[in-house]
C-alpha cells in the first residue's frame, strides 16, 4: 500500500511536469493567428481559377489575359459577355475567356439593356451628342454632367461631348461599349465603360457585327 508521503511526491513530481511541459508550448504570434482563419487560394497562381477565387474579385480593377487563347482570337471567332452583377466583362473566343476585365455600367435610373446585340459601328475618336460638359461664352465650366437635350447653355457658350474612345455601339439610342470612367458599381448613363488601357485590345478584336451579350 502506498504512504502518504510517497503519493505526496508522486504528486509534486507530476505537477513539475506538467508545467515544464506548458512552458515549453510557444504562443500563436498575431500574423499565425490571422492565417489560421484566412482561406488559401486552392488553384495555381497565374490560371484564371485562381484569379477568379481571389478574394477581391469581381470587385478587383485587374485584367486577367490569356495570350494563348488571345493570340488566336480575332473578329471572325469572338464575341463580348456583360456581366452586369459582377460589373465585368469578358471578351470569348468561342467558350474560352481570353480576357476578363472590369467594367461599369448604367445606374439604376439609366440602365444598361440586357439582351444579345451586334456592334453596329466602330468610332475610335467619339464624343457624346447628348453628355458631357457645358462652358459659359468665358469658356468656364457651368455644368461638368450636363445632358444638353435638358440642361440649357448660356449665350455664348457651348456644349462639349463626353469623350467615348474606341466607341462600340450596340443600340440605335446610343448605349455602347467605350473608354470610360471604370467605377466599381453602375455609374454611366447605360453605356458600358471600360478601362483605357483594355479597351484598345478588345475593339481590335471584334468587327461590326460581333454580337455582345449583356446579362
């Protein structure tokens, strides 16, 4: 039968380790503590699976190309996707994505129409005939958003268009696909912008007649 005493020490002797044991364990530092709840991108980085399960997208201003499906795309085997609830848009060839790009449609009040359209023209140097900015006769702007079949222009002064770059049109009532502020929400009078640097690319790709479909 064990004494008293030796359970005393059996006891003391365990709690001894049990402490060495605890101070041997390193707390979790912050920057561990804030990867063990961060989701890791499950796909290769470069492909457009990764690109597409990244955190920041759809909201994200980043291209995403690729030069082996956009090299062999042309105005006879491509076409435009409008996705307006992720405000992106994507230039196809055939099913593939060659490139997905951020874009910024209509607002509420003025929206982008839905539908499958065919470019009707190509412009590259475009102005608005009905937005833009209206100049006093000292050539001061009076109104920088003016929709001049509204807003009237002071005597002397006049009207200036909107500058609407590499300019695709889609409908007879002037919605179109061009150069344009790129907001991460709808913003435009129903056109659909796109960034300076993209839209080149695309408007090489596509003749009148690619159909656009706007979702």
């Amino acid at each position: 039968m064990i004494s008293i005493r030796i359970l005393a020490k059996i006891t003391v002797l365990f709690s001894a380790l049990l402490l060495a044991s605890c101070g041997t364990q390193k707390p979790a530092t912050p920057a561990e503590a804030n990867n063990a709840g961060k989701l890791k991108n499950p796909y290769p980085e470069g492909t457009y699976q990764h690109f597409t399960a990244e955190p920041t997208y759809p909201k994200t201003y980043s291209v995403w190309k690729d030069e082996k499906v956009l090299s062999k795309t042309d105005s006879s085997n491509s076409h435009i996707v409008i996705n307006l609830a992720k405000q992106r848009g994507y230039l196809m060839c055939g099913d593939e994505v060659a490139v997905d790009y951020p874009i910024c449609s209509g607002t509420a009040e003025r929206p982008t129409p839905k539908g499958t359209f065919p470019i009707q023209e190509k412009i590259v140097d475009k102005s608005s005939n009905r937005y833009g900015k209206i100049l006093d006769a000292a050539g001061e702007v009076v109104n920088g958003n003016a929709d001049v079949q509204v807003d009237p222009i002071p005597e002397g002064g006049k009207f200036e268009g909107a500058p609407m770059r590499y300019w695709m049109r889609l409908t007879g009532d002037g919605v179109g696909h061009h150069i344009g502020p790129v907001r991460r929400y709808p913003a435009s009078h129903a056109c659909i912008r796109g960034p300076s640097a993209t839209m080149p690319l695309i408007y090489s790709k596509v003749r009148v007649g690619t159909k656009v479909t706007v979702e």
